[in-house]
C-alpha cells in the first residue's frame, strides 16, 4: 500500500512502525475470509481490510477520529485471525493498537459509552473491586430489562447477563508465596494470579500449581502484580497499560535476580498476548525497554511450558471425547495450536477439532459487554460448532471463553490445565459429574 506521511509525521516513533505495517499491505482481501465481523456483517468496513483503509485515511492526513472510524474500530474483537491469514505479513495487532490509542486521544464519546468505559476500567484489572462488583450484581439483576431497553445502557445488562449466581472462593492453594516442588526442584517458575480469572475461577491457577509442583517444579506467586493491562489496551488507554506493565516487569525482574526464573507461567491467553508484547509496548521507555524484553521472553502459556516438561502418558482421558476451543488470544496471538492437543491427547482423551475453529466465540475481553449483540452472534455459531463434535467435555484456555460459551454448551468447559492436572494425580474437577 502506498502512503504519503510528512517528514514531520514520520518523525513520531508510533507513526513511523504503522506506516512500515501499512505499507506492507497489498489489498489482497484474504483476511475478509477468516474476519469474525465481516463474516457477520458483510461490511467491507468490518473487515481488516477495510479497517486498515479507515486508519490510513485517519493517521495519514493527521485527523482526529469520527464516528465512523470509532464505529468500525470499535467492532474489531482483535482476535487476529487476519493475521493469521496475511500472505504479507501485515501486523494488524500493533495498527489497531495504535488508531484506539489515537481514538482514546482525539475522541470524545457520547456520555454513556464513557461511563461504562470509565467503570470496567476502574473494576475489571482489580480483583477485590470486580468481586463486590459481581456481589452488586445480584441486585443489579432487577434492572436488566430496563437496561436492555435503553441503547446506551445495553452493556450494563449485558454485564449483568454475564454476572456468575454464585462466586468461587479461594482455597489458598495458588496463593501468594513460593509452593515448593515436590522431590527435588527441576526448576523455578512464576505465575501470573490475573484479574479476572483469579475470582471467576480461581480454581485454574491452583490446578496450575499443584501440576507444576507435583512434577518438581517450584512456583512463585509474587506479591505487587498488577493486571497485565490487556482489558484497558484495548480501550486505547496506553498510560493505565503501560504503568500496569511496569509494576509486573519490575515484579517479575525481582523474582529473576532473586533466583532466577525458567518461565513466566501465564493461565489466562489473553494475558499471555499482551505479556509477550511488553517489549514492544515499552521499547522506546529507556528505563523498561531491556527488562520488559527479558520478561517477554520468559513469557509461557502454561500448555507451552507443560510441553517442555515431557509429561508421561496418562489414561484419565479414556473413553471421553473432549472438544478442544482454541482462544483466539492463543492460536492467532501467540500462535499456539498444537501443544494443548498433544497434552490432552497424551492425558488419554480424544480429542475432537471445532468445525470453523480459527473464528472468535465472541468474548474478546469486554467486547460481549460492549458489542453485546455481535458477541451474541458469534457465540450461537460457536456453540453450534461445538455441538457438531458431540463432545463429552470441552477444553479452553481463555477464562472469557470460558465465561462465554460455558452456559449454552450444554456439557462441562475446563481450563486445560485443570483437565491435565486431574488426569496426573489432581482431584477430579468439581464440574465433572461423578465417574
């Protein structure tokens, strides 16, 4: 594609990476194929494609952003499946990164879009927050028709939709503090404790550590982790999430000079995307550029790290078929497609594709709270999908895709990890029903 910037544009660092991404794209349409809002709304502006068109048109004659942009880029689930698809290699994440940040700086949204914004921003990356938030919601119920029925409170019921009746509560086993292995130490790794998923299931990070301690490895839980900035980066708030990569780098740099670390184990893909850019989010922070690097590069998903541990074969899985959801955060963002196959498969289960695999269930971070009725959508055609493989159980990486597929499929959803540390010695998970 060709551009045109000035001299002077160029001369901004963020504006000079998006015109190298913008230029590599050839207009060939091939993400049109594989894009989850295009697919469903038909609108060329709902594609990459025609999104990267919008951008352009935006960074290059130096516009502030409209609706229309904000529209279009606001229905971008980022789940990167287009660059996945890219014969060109157009780095569509960092691009879209950089038009919500350019949105968040020159877009002022109607009086409602902002207070929800403002309030998922204040709640979602703090875990005692957003559970008495979820507390709350058990009231908050009673408003939802109402909600539903005004356009610009419909992400308020949709929140409520999502509310879980009853929360988890922490059994301590994940908590902060280092878990000795078991037998000798093979290795030392940290674990991210999340935002979200350490009070919507918390029961995923215990698994994670008692698999992990239970084959030697030892796992520290720092204490002073933020959230890792995912949920406010996609609202192109770049300050909340750069300060919130700081806290984590400066946490994680702790654990490696303290004794170092083989891994930083994250449970959550979405959380693993943006952990693994660190790096390029704080590349031009002189201070942060080689540690958020460092960091970056330790960063596993726990299925990437369980790999490396060369599990024996297990038989757990016998005689059950288990249908494996790819999130797309894992198999777009990180590009880890595999290693959770292989592991439960080595567990004994057979394990089953999800026909149109590589499309989004609709989660996306908040996007089933934003884009309530897209998300819907998605989620209908991926539960359908799912219901062709008449599974036993289904598997997943990802606590939203958890959240948002869990209460319309019809058997069990369980982390990976929670599924693998029962088939290697774990209690049977409670969502299980008895053997």
């Amino acid at each position: 594609m060709q551009t045109n910037f000035s001299a002077e544009q160029l001369a901004d660092p963020d504006v000079a990476f998006s015109e190298k991404i913008l230029r590599k794209c050839v207009h060939c349409g091939f993400c049109t194929a594989t894009c989850p809002t295009y697919l469903t709304l038909g609108d060329e502006l709902d594609s990459p494609r025609g999104r990267i068109y919008l951008i352009k048109d935006m960074l290059e004659n130096g516009k502030d952003a409209d609706e229309r942009v904000v529209t279009h880029i606001d229905r971008c689930l980022s789940c990167l499946a287009c660059m996945t698809t890219c014969p060109s290699g157009v780095d569509y994440m960092h691009l879209v990164d950089h038009a919500r940040a350019h949105i968040e700086q020159t877009y002022k949204r109607p009086l409602f879009d902002r207070l929800i914004r403002n309030l998922l921003a204040m709640v979602l990356p703090y875990p005692r927050r957003f559970r008495l938030a979820l507390k709350a919601a058990r009231l908050g119920r009673l408003f939802r028709p109402l909600f539903t029925r005004l356009p610009g409170l419909k992400p308020m019921a949709a929140m409520l939709a999502l509310a879980p009746a009853r929360l988890p509560r922490a059994s301590g086993a994940a908590a902060i503090g280092s878990h000795a292995p078991k037998g000798g130490r093979k290795g030392r790794v940290a674990i991210l404790s999340g935002c979200a998923q350490s009070v919507l299931d918390p029961a995923i990070n215990e698994a994670t550590v008692e698999l992990l301690t239970r084959f030697g490895i030892e796992v520290v839980v720092p204490a002073g982790e933020a959230c890792c900035g995912a949920l406010v980066h996609h609202m192109g708030r770049e300050e909340q999430t750069f300060e919130s990569a700081r806290r984590n780098v400066d946490v994680w740099t702790r654990e490696i000079e303290a004794g170092g670390l083989d891994a930083i184990i994250i449970t959550t893909s979405g959380c693993g995307t943006t952990v693994k850019d660190y790096g390029h989010m704080l590349r031009l922070d002189p201070a942060y550029a080689e540690k958020a690097a460092t960091v970056s590069a330790l960063a596993k998903d726990i299925t990437e790290y369980l790999v490396s541990l060369d599990l024996p074969a297990a038989k757990a899985g016998e005689g059950m078929r288990l249908a494996y959801h790819s999130a797309c955060s894992m198999q777009h963002g990180q590009r880890i497609k595999e290693s959770p196959k292989r592991l439960l498969a080595n567990a004994g289960f057979t394990v089953l594709d999800v026909p149109e695999g590589h499309l989004c269930c609709g989660s996306a971070g908040t996007y089933n709270i934003m884009q309530s009725e897209i998300a819907a959508r998605l989620k209908a055609r991926k539960l359908a999908n799912i219901a062709k493989t008449k599974p036993d159980l289904i598997a997943a990486g990802n606590i939203g895709c958890i959240t948002q597929i869990g209460d319309g499929a019809g058997v069990p959803i369980l982390h990976t990890v929670e599924i693998l540390n029962w088939a290697y010695g774990g209690a049977r998970p409670s969502k299980l029903p008895a053997a």
